[in-house]
C-alpha cells in the first residue's frame, strides 16, 4: 500500500513500516526553542537529570521579546544563553530575525523530522519535511533524548486548480481554505499540497501557506520538493541535501479536497482566523493600524510588495505602518533592493 508524505518520512524516522493511526518512536532532526518557551523546556530538562542526546541538534532563538520589555524576560533570556553554551547547543541572540524563518534560511532540510516549541513549527513543511509543534515538556524530552512519540496522523489531500488573480497571494488562498474547514476541521491531520497552481507557487508563498495549518488544527502541512525546493537550497548553500519527497501514486487519504484559486483577497475578521471573508465584504471600514511582519509574512517577498504599494504614495496621516523584516537576511537584501527606502 502507498504513503502519503507524512507517512514516508515517519517510517524512515521510526524504522517502521508506519501508517495513519499507528504510534511510533522517532529520531528526531532538529528541535526548535524560543525564549517564550524555552525557560519552561530548560527547566524540564535538569529535572530529568540525565545525559542530553541531542544538543547538537538543538537550536534556541531569542525573538519573541527582544529587547526584552521587564526584567523578567531579560532573566529567562540569561537562562537561555547560558543553558545552550552549557551543553554547546546553537544559540541565536536578539537581532537574527523570527525562530522559523531561521530555521528555513539556515538548519532544515528535505526529509527531516522537526519539532519546535512553537505552534507554527509547521512552517518548515514547505521544504518537504515534517515539522510540527509540542509543548515544552515534550520538548525537553526531545532534546534529552533526541526521539519522541508520535501518532502518525491521517492525511488530507488538498487539491488546487486555476489561478491567483492580481492582487491574490498565498496568505488569500491559505486563508479561503482555513474558512472553509474551519478552526479546527484538521485536527491532528497532515494537509498535503497539490495542483499545478501550488507547483508553480515560490518558497515564501509556500512557507506562507505550511505556517498557517495549525490555524485549522493541522499538526503539519506538506509540500513536495521539486526544483523550487533545490534553489532555495543552493541560494543557502545547503544544495547538496536536496532530496525528492513525494507521496506514492496509490497512497491513501482520508479526505481529497477541492479548491479553486480563483478568489477575492481575503480577510480575517475577528476573533477567530476562520472567520474569513472576502475583502469586498469589509470595504470601507476604517483601519488604524497595519503590520507587515510576523513569521507569515515577513519575507523578501512581502516586502517587494509593500514597496511597489507605496512606491510614489504617503501613508495616510492617521494609520500607523509596522514593517518588520523577519530575519537580519531579509532586512539586508530588502534595503539593497531598495525596498525599505521606498518604505
């Protein structure tokens, strides 16, 4: 019986000829921690008391609170530099950009097993790898032991046809397919990718769409890799571990859904992110404030868009703009590219 994307690299993780619904032990990659999680992870770990497997495998990142706003923070960010150069763990200071965008740029690649302590872990799916996110106790568990448990989840295929009109990105079409299954219409599944539109769609639009699966309760959404993949590989000098990831012709799914990217640019109302409609809907509502940032859009990418909106134009008098740029990388190819002086 064939695989599903999920399934494959779940089977290689564990040694076992694994499928939806069967529980595992799995090798694990790479395991993510960020300062609003990593205090609680640390902890779990000394309590444990025992040699640590997987600090080399291990990466820390300071961003949710930098600089740190109370002294608080600035105690737990302390505990987090001096624990990772404790066990000679990779830590990432203040400044180097948002933990999953720098997983993408520096440490994850095709094929790999991935938790984070973080729920849009799932972000690294994009490169064709399963990455998903876990508590802190189950974090420190990984780290120690560098395996974890897994229920290997069921799968469903999401089909796409057509075409993005002007003015549609991936966070449009992300969002349409999260209003209609709802916040939670995937809870522990696998969303899996398909159609000629999502082939011909580039890395930021892909990490744009893997990031938000948790929104719908996914625990991870998949890509397979293709040349898309391999550029964003070598233009990070990580080429050479480029490999295919694909699901087989005859693998099972519980559900294949239908989507048709011919769509409005969309809007999350409040307070649910399925609580999507088209912008038409809310024309002429007043905005105060609009922020271009955050591990979902915050790439290269968005800010190209950004510039070429206001290229010529002045932001109105009485809304505040936010750009962040979500890695240091980012934020120097957008000034060299002239985007954050348009800005």
């Amino acid at each position: 019986m064939g695989k599903t994307i999920a399934e494959k690299i779940l089977s290689e993780k564990s040694g076992k000829d694994a499928y939806s619904g069967d529980l595992i032990v799995a090798r694990i990659d790479r395991i993510a921690l960020q300062d609003g999680t990593a205090p609680l992870a640390i902890r779990r770990i000394r309590e444990l008391n025992r040699p640590i497997e997987a600090a080399d495998r291990t990466h820390f990142f300071v961003d949710h609170a930098a600089p740190s706003p109370r002294k608080e923070l600035s105690n737990d960010q302390k505990l987090i530099r001096e624990f990772a150069e404790e066990i000679d763990a990779d830590f990432n200071p203040p400044g180097e950009g948002i933990i999953h965008q720098l997983m993408v740029e520096r440490y994850v690649n095709p094929g790999d097993l991935v938790v984070g302590a973080d729920s849009h872990t799932c972000t690294y799916g994009a490169l064709g790898c399963f990455a998903t996110g876990m508590g802190s106790t189950d974090i420190a568990i990984a780290v120690v032991l560098g395996k974890n448990w897994f229920r290997v989840p069921e799968t469903f295929r999401i089909e796409i046809s057509g075409k993005l009109p002007k003015g549609v990105f991936a966070k449009d079409l992300i969002l349409h397919i999260i209003g209609k299954l709802g916040v939670d219409g995937a809870t522990y599944k696998a969303l899996e990718f398909h159609g000629e539109i999502v082939d011909s769609l580039d890395m930021d639009s892909r990490l744009t769409m893997a990031n938000m699966v948790v929104e719908c309760g996914a625990k991870v959404g998949l890509f397979k890799t293709d040349e898309v993949t391999r550029r964003f590989l070598a233009e990070r000098g990580r080429e050479d571990k480029f490999r295919e990831i694909r699901p087989d012709e005859d693998a099972e799914y519980e559900k294949e859904l239908y989507f048709d990217a011919d769509i409005e640019p969309m809007v999350a109302k409040p307070h649910n992110v399925d609580n999507v409609c088209p912008v038409s809907d809310v024309e002429g509502i007043k905005v105060d404030q609009v922020y271009v940032g955050t591990c979902t859009n915050g790439r290269l990418s968005d800010m190209e868009v950004v510039a070429r909106i206001l290229k010529g134009r002045k932001v109105a008098r009485d809304v505040r703009l936010i750009v962040a740029p979500a890695s240091r990388d980012i934020y120097l190819r957008a000034m060299e590219l002239g985007y954050l002086k348009v800005i």
